[in-house]
C-alpha cells in the first residue's frame, strides 16, 4: 500500500510548545500514525516571542524544512504581519519549487494566508488542497474604530484571505461562529467548510510533578493565565484586572505565564510597581505543562470583545480535559462562553475589574467544593464528543469529507443565519 503524502505549510511547528506550533505537531504526529508521508516547510521556532531560534530538532517519520532564522520581527503589529507574511510566502513558494514536492494533500494552515494565494499553481492538479483556519486576521488583526489607512489595509488582508480560502477543497474551522464567517463573509461553499474544535494535546504526566511547587506552592489558590499575549487576548485590561484583583483577593496569588513583546512591556509595568501576589513567570516547558493546569485553581481564557466569530482558543481542551476552574471572559452567548458553561466554568462578557472579581470570587468558592477528579468526570463526555482529533484526521484524509455540522447543529443552520 503506498503511504500519502501530506505537505504540512504554517510557519508555526515543533519544537512551538503552544498555540498552532502545537496543533501542528499533534496533527502532523496524527498523521503519521494513520501512515502518511508527512513534509512540513515552516520556519525555525519564532512564537510566542517573535524572534527565532535556531532549530535542527526532528520528529519521526516528519521531513522538516525550516527557514526564516535571519528575520527580524518589528514591534509594531501592522509591520510585522506585513514582515510575516512576505518572508513565508517567499520561503514557502521557493521551498515548493526548489524541491519539486509532489504532495497527494496540500496542507495549509492558516495565518498567514499571503503563501496560498500562488502556492496551488505548483502542485498536480490531483493534489487535495485542505485549509485550517485558526483565525481570521482581518478581524483580530485590526480595530474596529480605526482610520482611513487601517481600512484599506483590512480590505487587502480579507482579500487576500479570500483568495486563499477559495482555493481550498476543504476548509476545517474551529468552531461554528467560523464556519458562518467563512460561508457569509467570505463566500466559501458551505460544502467544502468543516467544523472541528480544536483537540487535547497534552500529553500524560510522567515523572516528578513538583518541578512548580515552588512557583505554585500547596496551601493557596492560583488565578493563571498562561500563553501567548496579542491583541485578541486584550492583555492590558488582563493585567490590569490581575493587580486590581491582587490586591484586594486575600490568599489568592495571580500568574501570567508568557512571552514575547507584550509580556516584556507588561514586565516593565510590573517591575516599576510590583505586587506580592502578582507574578509573572516565563512559559513553561510543554512536559510540565499538565503539572501547570494541576497546580491553577483558575485558568483565564481572555478574548478581546468582538472576536468570538473569529477564533476559538486552541487551549481549552487541555484546560477542560485537566479539571482545573475555567473563568473566560468572553462575548456573551458565544461558542466559547457555551463550551465552558458545560463544562462547570464560568464565562463573563465584561472587562470591568470590580464585576470580575465579584464573579472571580464566586469561582473561588465553586471550586472548592468540587475537586479536579469530579470536574474530570463532567468534562469527559465532552472532551470524547466534541475536541476529536479523529475529525480533524478524516477531514484531511478523505477526499470529498462533509460535515459542517458539530453537536448536533445540522448544516441548514449554518447557511441560513446571517
């Protein structure tokens, strides 16, 4: 039997311990394991910090192409999505034709999107050309009370990710709020759009699992968030929320577990006015990251208002397969909101600090009631029927895969609602 052959193309993979690095890489593993030939052109590990670090690290069976080692990243966010996508495309369409890939599925992951507007018209016309969305940029990536400038851009960002939607078979997003973007605002055929959260990629506990007590220690209840900060994680307001919170919430330490520019400012803020129970802490290696969620009280998904329909955290699945707390403050009635309500978490559509605490400290006492091993047992069910990585899997692999509908939402719903 001859083995597929995938090309995996996203600058994000092995050895990125978070956000679509990830994903990726659990995927690309995935794949593997369901013996496919697994290539992948991305770059040396430059997330969530934006400067990249020489990388020859290797997984089985995966064929690794990396560049973009000499970029350097602006600080300003418009600058360096125009840096990110110019040097990938390049690196990518150069890859593509220098090596000549003659992959049988084509697989994009999207952000960037600049790359997939040419990279087709390299491959065999018989090549499946299957797209991810993350999220959609000219969403996150722009205000929505911006000026003339930031306008015309968000036009030539939507239309270029509409040209490279369009040239996807298949198009797999994360969540449902998505799919409708895809269908309504970027005219995909909701035939060729396929919902799929996103899946647990944390992997069992092995060995000593007090490598944090000292940051985390027994006896106090930890508010953590951990992960890239962004625009779309609105991570001023986040730390402004924490130290407030900080100061007033007795036995109750806060945690930013991150890196990258936004981090560095927010340890300059910090460094000039510290607070004892407020901490910042660089980012964990992914071995110690099931001992992270064990040792939080609270993990924090933050979503800037107005971006539920364009993302869906890659994160909650491990935070909801852990059985640690779940505060998202998030849009009202979104997916998100939805997803962690059944899974005994609390969801908050303000970023006002007083109505945060008062709702925070009401988790506090929720959660002390109830133990990780029973939070578990609630989130089980929906961990197995809802963060599948087996959909994601068919998806990719099967040509002609339907199914835009996920929890029982049929495709008709989708394609009518505006």
């Amino acid at each position: 039997m001859i083995a597929t052959k995938v090309l995996l193309l996203s600058p994000f993979f092995y050895p990125e311990a978070i956000s679509t690095g990830k994903y990726n890489t659990a995927l690309a593993e995935a794949l593997v394991r369901a013996g496919a030939e697994v290539q992948v052109i991305c770059s040396h590990p430059l997330y969530p910090a934006w400067e990249p670090v020489s990388s020859d690290k290797t997984l089985d069976h995966v064929s690794i192409v990396r560049g973009g080692k000499w970029v350097r990243y602006p600080r300003a966010m418009m600058l360096r999505r125009l840096v990110f996508e110019t040097w990938y495309a390049f690196h990518a369409l150069w890859t593509i034709w220098l090596r000549r890939f003659q992959p049988d599925i084509v697989l994009a992951v999207f952000p960037p999107t600049l790359f997939f507007c040419l990279a087709p018209l390299f491959f065999p016309s018989a090549a499946r050309r299957v797209g991810i969305v993350h999220d959609f940029q000219s969403t996150l990536g722009f205000g929505q009370n911006d000026g003339f400038v930031c306008r015309q851009l968000r036009r030539i960002v939507r239309a270029i990710d509409r040209k490279s939607l369009h040239s996807c078979q298949t198009l797999i997003v994360l969540s449902q709020a998505m799919a409708r973007v895809a269908i309504h605002e970027y005219a995909v055929s909701p035939n060729r759009v396929v919902v799929a959260y996103p899946f647990v990629t944390l992997k069992p506990r092995t060995g000593s699992q007090a490598k944090l007590m000292a940051v985390l220690p027994d006896g106090v209840q930890h508010v953590v968030y951990s992960g890239a900060l962004g625009r779309k994680q609105n991570p001023f307001a986040l730390f402004d929320f924490f130290r407030i919170a900080a100061g007033r919430l007795l036995n109750v330490e806060f945690h930013i577990f991150s890196e990258g520019p936004v981090f560095d400012e927010l340890c300059r803020i910090h460094t000039a006015s510290p607070l004892a129970r407020l901490k910042l802490h660089r980012l964990v290696p992914e071995a110690d990251l099931g001992e992270l969620y064990s040792r939080s009280t609270i993990q924090v998904i933050p979503q800037i208002a107005g971006s539920a329909d364009a993302c869906l955290p890659s994160k909650l699945p491990n935070i909801v397969a852990s059985g640690c707390g779940i505060l998202a403050i998030c849009d009202a009635n979104s997916e998100l909101a939805h997803l962690v309500s059944q899974c005994s978490g609390l969801s908050i559509s303000s970023w006002e600090p007083d109505t945060l605490i008062i709702q925070l400290e009401k988790l506090l006492e929720v959660v002390k009631r109830q133990s990780a091993d029973e939070r578990r047992s609630v989130a089980e069910p929906i961990v197995s029927n809802y963060f599948s990585l087996d959909r994601v899997l068919d998806a990719v692999l099967t040509p002609e895969y339907h199914g835009t509908s996920l929890g029982g939402v049929p495709p008709a719903t989708l394609e009518s609602e505006s």
